[in-house]
C-alpha cells in the first residue's frame, strides 16, 4: 500500500523524468540535463498548483553543470522579439519572446498608470435637477474617455491659467420638457468650447470707456479649432453613446466640463487602456499516444477544444494538440484517473502573450511604443544614477 505522498513523488517523477545521479556526467558538459532545462524553462501546472514558477537568473545556480545561468545582454538582445498577433482600433495582442516576468509587469503598469490622458477634471454645474447628484454625475463625466492627443497639451498645476495648452473645455446644456418622455443623456451631448469657458466668473466695468471686460474660468489666447492640429479632427467623447443620465418631464442639466492632462496613478479616469494583461504562453504536451476512445475522450473534456483527432489508417485515430495557445489552465484535461501521465500543462516562462485595450485617447499600437519610451527613460535614469 502506497502513501498519497509517496503517489504524489511518483506522479511528478512521470512529469519530469529524474535522472538518476550516477547517470550524469562527471565533468560539466556546459548544457543542463533535461528534467532541469524543463524545470528552468517551463512552469509545470499540475492538478492541484503550478510547479516551478520561480525564473532562476544566477550565475551560480547551475555552476557544477558548467552552465553560466546570468543574465547576459548580447543574449538578450538576440533572443528578444515582439510578433504582434492582431491588431484591431481598440487592441492589441503581442507576444513578448525572450523577457522575464518583472519586465513585463513594468511594462503593464506602465501602460495602466504612467501614460498620460486627458480626462474630465473639473464640472461647473450651472444647473441640475436631475435625479443624479452633481459628484457623482462630475464622476461619471471624468471617465468618458476622450478621443484627443495627450501628447498635444501640458499638463496644469494648481496656479496655472487654464488655457489652450492644458484645458479642453465641453459643454452639456439639455433638458427634458414637461409632457413629453423621460429622455437619455448621453456623450454625444457634451460639445467642444474651443475659445475655451463661456461660463463668466466676473466683470469688471471700465470707468474711462465704460465698456465691460468679462472674464471667464479660462483664459485662451486663440481658439483651439484655429490651431493645426486640431483644425480637421474636432474634440470629442470616444463613444458617443455613453449614457451619462436620464432626464424626467421638466428636468434639466446644464454644466461645463474641463478636462485636462493627467496619469492613471492619480486617478483611473487617465489610465489610457480599459485594461492591460499578459499570461505566458501555454505548452501542451502528450506524454503518449492516446488513441481511440480515449482520444475522443480527451477531445471532449477541453472545453476550448485544444485537442484534435488525427486519422492514422485503419480505422484509428490518434489525439493531437491544435491549438495550445488557447489552453485555459482549467485542468479538465488531467483531471480523474491517470489523466496526468497522458498529458503534461506547462506554461513558456520568458514568452508573454500580451493584450492591451485602448480606452480610445490613442491607438493600442501608438500606447505600446509610448510604454516602451517610458520603460526606456525610467532605465536610463537608473544608468545613469548608478554611473
Ligand atoms: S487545461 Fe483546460 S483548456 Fe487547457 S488543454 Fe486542458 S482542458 Fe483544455
């Protein structure tokens, strides 16, 4: 009789093979034994947690086995590669070949929070009686997202003039009349002020020419639609469906919006991706042929249908692996019976699938070069603080 220990070593002896110690060479070879390139390479998910996740880089981890595990530039520049894998206006899939895992969380919370936007900041309500509080309909209005350049504007501080280069300014003026139908207010409502504020904050009357100077809460110098960039390409909501809020029979809302340059670390509003995530590249591998029924058993349990059936002759068939990258982790595949000794779930450690999802402020291609800018100032910074 076998202990659930003892059965637990056994089924991860079938996983990665061991070699016995009196098999291995006696002098370094420069190259490591299969069982620990697998383990060094690869994360080995088994049924009840995945194995091997640490990624060792140390020059002396696998010295006995004359193996230099440091990181080495030259290698890394030769082995890194980028392959996108689709590309649509609002994401981006690329895999990310040749990386340790640090870099590529750097890189996924850069994009989330160190990659300015604009964003609704400040809503002068005018008026509001809808059933909607003024913060929290200013909150909703801070996370449209706005289909504009950041790269166009400066960002403002505290004792700044809001002007043409740190403030866009919206307005949002409708009402529901009385007898008629509960309305939706929606993003397309909020329309571009590009000679900045209308709304007045004062005015001063001038005693000599008795004309009246009226200042308002922005203080442009030109309109914004007279600037080049942004002559032929209005400013507006991504989305102009976004429903902001619903107005009843005698209802109204009146406000400004003024949106200005900011990062996702402040506030989520800037964050230009809805989302960003990676995951390594799965790797499915059958330990042995499974034919027959078993086959068509192993086909069904994938709930992702990575698993095909291969005719060889005869009336067989044989199960084959079609589509690893679409593998889950679910562990269907292994679960009950000896399942784990037909098929073996590992995960690539230094290949990342990565998808970025644009709020739409700018293209996934133009945040992912934008990231890499970021990454690459932040390295030279700490160059150059270490030199
Ligand atoms: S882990 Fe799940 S998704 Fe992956 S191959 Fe097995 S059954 Fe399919």
């Amino acid at each position: 009789m076998t202990t659930e220990s003892e059965d637990s070593e056994s089924m991860e002896e079938q996983r990665t093979p061991k070699i016995p110690v009196w098999d291995l060479p006696d002098l370094p070879t420069g190259k490591l034994p299969p069982h620990l390139e697998l383990q060094r390479t690869r994360v080995l998910c088994t049924f009840d947690a995945p194995t091997h996740t640490e990624k060792i880089q140390s020059s002396g981890a696998y010295a006995s086995m004359g193996v230099d595990n440091s990181m080495q530039f030259e290698e890394f520049r030769n082995k890194f590669r980028v392959e996108v894998i689709r590309l649509t206006e609002d994401d981006l899939e690329v895999d990310m070949i040749g990386i340790d895992a640090s870099l590529a969380n750097a890189f996924r919370r850069i994009l989330i929070a160190e990659l300015p936007t604009m964003a609704i900041e400040k809503v002068l309500v005018a008026n509001n009686t809808s059933v909607i509080q003024d913060e929290v309909l200013a909150h909703r209005l801070g996370l449209i997202p706005l289909k504009v350049d950041p790269r166009l504007f400066d960002y403002i501080s505290e004792n700044d003039e809001p002007n043409e280069k740190n403030t866009i300014v919206f307005k949002l003026h409708v009402r529901c009349e009385r007898g008629s139908a509960r309305i939706k207010v929606k993003s397309d409502e909020l329309k571009w002020l590009p000679k900045g504020s209308e709304f007045v904050l004062n005015s001063e009357k001038s005693t000599a020419d008795s004309t009246s100077k009226t200042k308002t809460y922005t203080s442009f110098s030109c309109s914004q639609d007279s600037l080049p960039e942004f002559s032929n390409n209005p400013i507006a909501p991504k989305h102009d469906d976004i429903i902001i809020a619903k107005l009843g029979p005698g209802q109204e809302i009146e406000l400004e919006a003024h949106a200005v340059k900011g990062m996702g670390k402040v506030h989520a509003k800037w964050s230009p991706v809805a989302t960003t995530w990676y995951r390594m590249l799965p790797e499915v591998v059958l330990l042995q042929d499974i034919e027959d029924e078993k086959a068509e058993e192993l086909v069904k349990k994938c709930p992702v249908k990575v698993f095909d059936i291969e005719d060889i002759g005869k009336g067989r068939k044989k199960a084959t692996v079609a589509r690893p990258r679409s593998c889950t982790l679910c562990r269907e595949c292994i679960r009950g019976d000896d399942w784990d000794k037909y098929v073996s779930l590992r995960r690539v450690k230094d290949h990342f699938i990565f998808t970025i999802e644009s709020t739409g402020a700018l293209p996934p291609e133009e945040l992912f070069v934008e990231a890499v800018k970021i990454l690459e100032d932040k390295c030279m910074r700490v160059i150059s603080e270490l030199s």
